[in-house]
C-alpha cells in the first residue's frame, strides 16, 4: 500500500520504509496480541522479563543487537542499538508493564471488535512497544540516517525504582526521545506532563479493647483520617497541584481500637518549585500527631519529573507535526496530568516527545481500547520523523 501524500515528495529511502510499514500491519497487530497476553505488572518479574524474552526475539531474528541490563527485583531493562550516520542517537522508549494483577491476561486475553482491539495493556503501552520494534526493524532493513536506542523498560507504572537510572544514563547522550505511550484519544501527542511523587504512610497506635477500655487506646485509623483531611486539602487545581490519598488499610479487629494504619498518598504537580512546597507541607502534616500518643513515618515509593515543554522540545514537535502532515495527519500537542518516563529524560535536558504510540484509550481500565487503524500512521509519522531528522527547523 503506497503513501498518499500532501504536496511532498519522498526519497526512495522513505518511500521503502512507509510501504515496508504499511505492509506490516497484521505482524504489528499480531505482535500487539502476544504482548497482551503475557502478564506483566510492575511487581511481576518473571512477566515482564518474558515480555522482554518476546521482544529480543523480536529484534534478534531482525540481526537488530540487543543488550539486557539485570536486575534482582524488578523486570530487566531491554536496550536495542542500531548504528547511523552521525554520533548522537535518537531513543525509542517505552515500558512494558502494566497495572494489572497476575491472571487478567487469561481472564481478558487480546481480541478484535470492529476497529478495537482490547486487552490488558494493549494500548499502555504493548502497541507502543510492538510499534517501536517494527520501526527498528525498518531502520534495518533500509538503513537509519541517525543512530537509534530502544529502551524497553519493566517498570514505569510505579515511578520505575529500577529503571529510572538507565532511562537518564540514556538520555543523557541523545539528540532527542520518542516515548511511544498511547496517543490521545484526540489523536494528539503530549508535549507536557505533570510531575508526580507517590508515598506510603505508616501510623502507629495503641490497641485497646473497643468495649471495656475504649478510652486507652489511641486509634491509628482515626489519626489517618484526621491527616487525610488536611492532605486533601493542599490540592490547588489553580496551579496544578493535586493531592490525593488513594489507598488507605488499618486495624486488625472490629473490636479493637486500630494499633497500626497506612496510607498511599499520590501528589501532582507541573513546577518543580511546587514539588517541594507541597512535599515541605506534606511532611509536616505526616509527622503532626492529631490525637497525642501517635507516630508517623513517610516513605517515597515512586517519583517522577515533570514533563517540561523546553525551546528544542518545541522544535522536535513541529518536525514530527510536519512529518505526521506529509503523511495527511494533523498532529496537535496536549498537556497531560498522567506522569511518564518521559519527565526523565527531559529532566537530564533531551528533547522530548511523549505520546506517539498508536491511539487509545480508557487504559488502566477493563474498557482499555486500541485504535487498529492507527497503528501504521502512527508508525510511519515515527519513522518519517527520524528518516527526515536533519530537517529539523530552526527556532
């Protein structure tokens, strides 16, 4: 299937990687399908290692070399290396777990509804990560102008504790990152993102019979929610700023005045500055004793940066926007309140565009959905956009 294009001509070299793509369409589909049916949420090692086994396969029966980078608990790290024609590489990210528990795969394997498929994780992100294959594998076979990394990491949902440091070491040398998260439902991609820090707070009390000596016990249920409110209360939608206790656990008997409780707090926010005011007022709160005889204790579990559109990152956009517009797609760019790995890698000063993926919707949900006729344009605007890398416009 040939390109139809807008007032722009290819060169032999981008016509032969948007026809190869164009042709693939079921091998990505298919792909897609094998991804969602392996299990691999953030805690589940031996899954999202085997979804990096599928992948190195993958790239491996392409002759694309791959490196994995160990890791005792958490899914490895997957690295792909293509040469180029200059220095710097250009990265392809994107992250294979999944917020699901062991056996939803089974319970809702990959299918096909008219133009959905669905799935746990088929679009955040197993069709970012099969589209990010295949366009390695185009880079192969046609040859790639710049040089490529692909990085497949194994624990995003949860602020990836493992893989944040091989994303920055990463980054840090490349011209620019494609994150290949689901595109916007809108069709847009996401040019910035808030940051986020996820925590864990443990409480401690007294316990005490809740009949006959109610009055010497200290409830530490009671001390969550009396912090709780106050959390709550920091959330600032005028600047971005939201605060939010998302799972809450304590006691051991009806009958018993609570002895322990935690929570998990969730926090958001687009300045840096606000970061750290908010975590100052935060903490405070946490370490606060609402009723006398209570302790507190505060544990970051996940962090990420955010998102900051920068002066290149602008570039980077209207290069990919006029590339998706050869290809007779107009691309828009969207702030999302969702964080991603792509803080990191703006975070150590890359370019960066997040977002690219195929496009879905309603991910983190039994209602997940892939948009199938998306997949190929939204590879080819990829592939174009690192074909034609040395057009990139001047401020």
């Amino acid at each position: 299937m040939a390109v139809e294009l807008i007032a722009v001509e290819l060169n032999d070299r981008e016509q032969a990687v948007l026809d190869w793509l164009a042709a693939q369409g079921g091998a990505i589909l298919a792909l897609i399908g094998e991804l969602v049916n392996i299990d691999s949420g953030s805690h589940d090692k031996a899954g999202t290692d085997a979804v990096a086994d599928r992948l190195e396969r993958f790239l491996a029966e392409r002759g694309i070399s791959t490196e994995r980078i160990a890791h005792g608990r958490f899914g490895d790290a997957l690295k792909a290396s293509l040469p180029g024609e200059s220095n710097r590489p250009v990265m392809l990210l994107g992250h294979r777990d999944t917020v699901f528990l062991k056996g939803e795969a089974a319970r809702r394997p990959f299918r096909i509804e008219g133009s959905r498929a669905h799935g746990p994780g088929c679009v955040d992100m197993k069709a970012g990560l099969a589209m990010n294959a295949f366009v390695l594998a185009a880079m192969k076979q046609f040859g790639a102008p710049v040089p490529l990394i692909g990085l497949f990491t194994s624990d995003e949902e949860i602020g990836s504790p493992s893989s944040r440091a091989v994303i920055e070491r990463e980054a840090r040398t490349a011209r620019a990152v494609f994150n290949s998260e689901p595109g916007r439902p809108s069709g847009a991609i996401v040019t910035a993102r808030k940051g986020g820090v996820f925590m864990r707070c443990e409480v401690t009390g007294k316990a005490a019979h809740a009949g006959n000596n109610l009055a010497d016990g200290i409830s530490a249920i009671e001390e969550v929610a009396r912090k709780i409110i106050d959390l709550h209360a920091l959330t600032d939608p005028a600047k971005g700023i939201g605060v939010h206790v998302g799972v809450v656990a304590g006691g051991e008997a009806v009958n018993m005045v609570a002895p322990h409780a935690s929570f998990s707090i969730d926090l958001r926010f687009i300045e840096p500055a606000d970061r750290d005011a908010t975590m100052a007022a935060i903490e405070r709160i946490v370490a606060r004793s609402y009723l006398p005889g209570t302790s507190a204790s505060l544990e970051i579990t996940g962090e990420f940066k955010p998102l900051v559109a920068s002066p290149e990152s602008k570039r980077l956009f209207r290069h990919y926007a006029d590339c998706a517009r050869a290809l007779g797609r107009e691309v828009t760019g969207e702030f999302a309140g969702g964080c991603a790995d792509s803080g990191f890698t703006a975070g150590v000063g890359a370019p960066t565009l997040c977002a690219v993926g195929p496009i879905g919707g309603r991910a983190h949900s039994p209602d997940e959905y892939l948009e199938i006729d998306t997949v190929v344009p939204r590879a080819q605007a990829l592939a174009l956009a690192i074909l034609r890398f040395d057009r990139l416009s001047t401020p």
